[in-house]
C-alpha cells in the first residue's frame, strides 16, 4: 500500500504542478462560456432580415402582415406588379415580391395556388417558412371570422393552457418549464463531461503506460514496487487530478449560481418610456436569476455525492481497461482494435441517455443506470431529475463490484504485458494472460 501511495501522489504532483493544469482549471469554465457565446453569435450573424414587397389583389393581408424580425412586408400596388418583377433583378434591397391573388367566393384552395413568391437571390428556409406561416395565420383568421366568431372569441381560442405540475415524491415542489428545462440542460452537461472526462483521463493513462513500456523505464521501476502497485498508482493518480478539477468547477459553478442568484433584481411590470433594449436586458437578467434559483433549489448534495462517485468508480473501471491495452500493445497503432471495446459501452450509455430527457424513470433508463458498463454517465444523466435511494445504491454496489473484478482482470494482463515487446497481443493472447 505504501507503493502505491507513493507513485499516486507522485502522479497526482506531476500534473498539478504544471503550469497547463492551473491555467486550464481555472479557465475552463470561462473558455466553455465563452465558446457557446461564440456559437450563438455565429447563429445570430447568420440570421437574413429579408425585405418583401407584397402585392395583395385580394385585399386580405394588408391590415393584417406584420413586419417581424426575420421579414418586412412593403406593400406595393396591383398595377406596379409587372414593373417591380421586371426591375427586381437589378433591386438588391429587395429580397422578392410576393403575389397574393384575389379571393373569389371564399375559396381559399385557389388562393393557396395561385399565391407566388418571386425573388432575385436564394433566400433562407427559415425566411420563407415564417412568410408561409404568416400567409397560414391570415387564412386561419378569415377562415374563422368567416364562421361568424368574433375576435375576442378568436384570442380566447389561442389562449395557451398552463397547467402546474406537484411532484409529492419532491416534498410538493412545483415543477415549471422553466425548471425541467433546467434540468434536462443540467443532466446534457454532467452526461457530457463525464463522458469526454473518462476518455480524456483513460487515454493519458494508458499512453503515460505505453510511453514508460517504450521507454523501457518500467524495467527500473518494477525492481522496486509490483505491477499491480504500478498500475493501481498510475489510475489513483490520474483519478485525484481529474477530481481537484471537478471540485474547483463545482466550487466555481456554486459561486456562479448564488451571484446570478442575488445579483439582479426583478424586471419592473412597466418600463418607462417603452424602452425596448432596457426590456430586454432586464429580461435577460430575470431570466439568469430564475435559471439559478431553480438549480439551487435543486438537491445539490446529492447531486455532486452521485457525479463525483460515479465518475470515480466509472473513471476507474475503464482506466483500468486503458491501463491493460497500454501494457499489451507496443505502440499506439495497436490501441485503436482495443480501445473500441472501452469507448462503445460509453458512447452507448451517453446516447441512450438523451432519451431520458423525456422519461427519466422508464425501463431504459433504470437499466442504464444500473448495468455497471453505462451507469457511469446513465446515473449521472438521471440524477438532476430524482432517482429512488435504492436504485442509487444498487446501482453503486454493482459499479463498485464490477470496478474490483475489472481491476483484478487488468492486472493479470498489466503483469504480464508491461514486460512483453515485439509480440503483438490478440484477444487469444490476453485470455492465456488473464488464466496464467
């Protein structure tokens, strides 16, 4: 034990102590920000505000286009028609015209058909999509108007029906839109970087392996300490650097949520002046101080209780794996027909979680979260929504069991491939290690 404990803490300070680890700890969490910030600007500079000038014959949609922020209606009269077509070509202000027909004795079938849109360049699916469903909405209005119903009765219809939901499982909390929006966003990020976390840290430990067995230094260092104390300090090493970060995040994230959480004020019912720029700051800021107060009224003990020990455990089991291909291959050419057999059960567990968004507690999603090879990131995606105590303990015996079995299996083959060179290892190979 006193071996291992050294090579781990000799691990654990060889990495922290780089320059690198500090400056990526510490702006990780800011370069994530920034980089989905970057995103959304990328989106929003691809965003086309499209003038369109619309020739209406049947007098319908006149009083009622209203210009938006993907298109703004012009309205040009019936007779200037062929002229605009004409002069449209060389009109680069305009994205197009749009010909809406007469409307005879309410048949609105031939309106649809012979309704046109006439443009000088390609314009964006998402532009003619609202321009049709602008054309849908007037349709839809005359249609119903044409029923004899009133507009206030026409309002009252497409009045949208909120319906709260109390969890009695979560001590009668409500849970909003907002909130299992949240959620789900919450359990999307922890899936994901315990995901990229356990093959980022098992590939540096199993190439830290390979580069020493190259290297021919593991020839000096087993004189001294067992493979398996190697092995065992190489992973508990790796593993307690992945955790500083993880504690400095969550520490960072805490901090992050209680600041949004009463750093802004509520957004003031009337805004003097109409300012619509004010509005939607304040919007923006209401809406990160809601964010926040929903995820600290969150079980944050548990939470961070269940990611941190399933990351461990499921951290663990696969470096173990990792630590295993690294002492029975020679180069890192030779990896990539091992390392399949590590990264599918996760990539497995991962994408099978995006369908508990939806049913958190369906059969899927218990399996997943029990069977020991995707629990690492299934619990992990499950959590934010609630998991009964015993399916947490479950399912955390059985990681834990199958974690001491696989590592008992690793070091039958780390014994042994750790000294072998030149003879690549087979399937075949590696089940005569594990029996001798």
């Amino acid at each position: 034990m006193n071996n291992i404990f050294l090579i781990t803490k000799r691990e654990f300070l060889t990495q922290v102590k780089k320059k690198s680890f500090i400056i990526l700890t510490l702006l990780a969490p800011v370069l994530i920000v920034a980089f989905g910030a970057v995103i959304g600007l990328m989106f929003k500079a691809n965003e086309s505000h499209s003038i369109i000038e619309v020739v209406d014959k049947s007098g319908m949609f006149t009083h009622q286009f209203k210009s938006n922020d993907k298109v703004d209606y012009a309205f040009v009269s019936a007779a200037d028609e062929k002229s605009k077509i004409n002069n449209l070509k060389s009109n680069e202000s305009i994205a197009g015209i749009l010909i809406l027909p007469e409307l005879k004795n309410q048949n609105f079938d031939e309106l649809e058909t012979g309704a046109r849109l006439v443009v000088n360049s390609k314009i964006g699916l998402d532009t003619k999509q609202k321009i049709v469903s602008d054309i849908s909405n007037v349709i839809k209005k005359e249609k119903i108007k044409h029923l004899g119903i009133q507009e206030s009765q026409l309002i009252d219809l497409d009045k949208s029906f909120s319906l709260k939901t109390i969890n009695v499982s979560d001590n009668n909390k409500e849970d909003s839109d907002l909130a299992f929006g949240v959620k789900t966003g919450l359990s999307m990020i922890l899936m994901y970087v315990t995901f990229m976390f356990i093959i980022i840290y098992g590939v540096r430990v199993m190439r830290s392996v390979l580069e020493e067995k190259n290297n021919r230094v593991v020839e000096i260092i087993i004189s001294s300490v067992k493979p398996f104390e190697l092995m065992m300090g190489k992973i508990l090493g790796v593993t307690l650097v992945a955790l500083t970060q993880f504690v400095i995040w969550i520490t960072m994230s805490v901090i992050g949520a209680l600041v949004l959480n009463t750093g802004f004020s509520p957004v003031p019912k009337n805004i003097p002046g109409g300012n619509e720029q004010i509005a939607n700051k304040l919007d923006v800021s209401a809406l990160a101080t809601q964010i926040s107060h929903s995820l600290l009224e969150m079980n944050f003990p548990l939470i961070i209780f269940v990611f941190i020990v399933f990351f461990l455990l499921g951290y663990i089991f696969y470096s173990s794996i990792y630590a295993a291909i690294g002492s029975a291959v020679d180069n890192e050419t030779e990896t990539q027909q091992f390392t399949l057999f590590a990264v599918l059960p996760l990539m497995l567990g991962m994408y099978g979680s995006f369908s508990l968004m939806n049913n958190p507690d369906g059969p899927l999603g218990f399996w997943l979260s029990i069977i020991p090879f995707t629990s690492p990131v299934a619990m992990i995606a499950r959590i934010p929504f609630g998991v009964p105590a015993w399916q947490i303990a479950l399912s955390i015996v059985l990681l834990l069991g199958t974690t001491i079995f696989m590592i008992f299996l690793a070091g039958k083959i780390y014994r042994v491939g750790i000294l072998m060179y030149g003879n690549k290892a087979t399937l075949k190979e590696l089940w005569k290690w594990i029996k001798g």
